[in-house]
C-alpha cells in the first residue's frame, strides 16, 4: 500500500514493472495482471528483457498493456495468448515472426537515418 493504492511490481534484470490500482482492489488480480505482461513481455523480446531491447521495441511493450488493459479493465493474463494478438500472426509461425522483427529493424535503420541526414 503506498497512500491509499495498492503497487504490485516486478523487476527484471534493469527494467521495473508497476502495477497499481486503488485499495479495493485485489492484490491477486493486480499480480496476475503483472505477471501476464512481464511474460509476454519476455516472449516477444525472446527473453531478452533490457532496458536498451525494450526501448528498441517499445510499440510491442504498448500493444501488450494494450491487449491487457482497457479503460482499467482486465481483458487477458495469459502471456503467451498476449504475445499472439500483439504478433498477429500466431507463435507458430516462426518465420512470419522473424520478419515482423526484420522489417522494425529496417524502419528503425530508416529513421536513424533521417535523423543522420537532418541534423
């Protein structure tokens, strides 16, 4: 309890998780909810969770609070089924995953590159 909100929190490796919600809410839920995202979290950065690979990819990291999330309702816990609906294409499609990761590296390099030319 931290004035009147009940926090939840995780960390990993340098990178800390929050979950915070009033005191009538259940710790249990909130810890579910915590765990749900740190683990899809780590499903879609291939258990690389850091601070520099989470800034590389922070527009998963939103589609998954996204996903859990609505308005202060919990839609989903279950990490791996997070992980799905944040890829679009289904943990079994390996290869489909890999090129979703090579196209944000290209636009990554892009807008590097943008930022190299105006400066």
């Amino acid at each position: 309890m931290f004035d009147g909100y009940i926090i939840v929190y995780k960390f990993i490796q340098d990178l800390h998780f929050f979950v915070t919600g009033g005191d009538e809410e259940n710790e249990l839920i909130l810890a579910s909810v915590l765990q749900g995202f740190s683990d899809a979290v780590g499903v879609l950065l291939r258990n690389n969770v850091d601070k520099r690979t989470a800034l590389e990819n922070l527009d998963l990291i939103f589609l998954c609070l996204d996903e859990v999330v609505d308005g202060g309702i919990v839609l989903e816990t279950d990490g791996n089924v997070i992980a799905e609906k944040v890829s679009g294409h289904g943990l079994e499609g390996a290869g489909s995953f890999t090129e979703q990761t090579i196209s944000q590296a290209l636009a990554t390099a892009r807008e590097h590159f943008a930022r190299s030319l105006l400066k």
